[in-house]
C-alpha cells in the first residue's frame, strides 16, 4: 500500500500497523508523536492503529534549539 510519510511517498504491506511502519524505517528511538491525517495517535495505539492506502503521516521529533 502507497502512503505519505513526512511529505514522502512510500510502499508498505497491506494492514501495516503504525508501530510496523515505524518499525520499518527505522526510527521509533526518534520518533515521539505521530499523526495520521492530522489526527494524533497515542503512543500506546500504534500497535493497534492499522493504515490505510493513500493515508498521510507525520511521524515527529522534538529538536532542541536556542
């Protein structure tokens, strides 16, 4: 299945969950929210949270600045 990940098209297998998408690219030590069609998903969900085709995440990390 096709999805937008940060502005970036990607493949994934069908009925992915969030945590499996994360887990695929490799990032979940950075990643500390993340949204899917601009809806928050609970840290604690995405084990559960199944995408669908053509959905759009943002998978976030708090930099810190001065």
């Amino acid at each position: 299945m096709n999805l937008i990940v940060n502005g970036e098209d990607k493949s994934f297998a069908e009925n992915s969950t969030l945590q499996a998408i994360i887990d695929e690219l490799r990032v979940e030590e950075k990643v500390m929210a993340a949204a899917v069609n601009m809806e928050i998903v609970k840290k604690d969900e995405w084990n559960k949270f199944i995408v669908k085709e053509n959905d759009k995440l943002e998978l976030l990390q708090f930099v810190g600045g001065g």
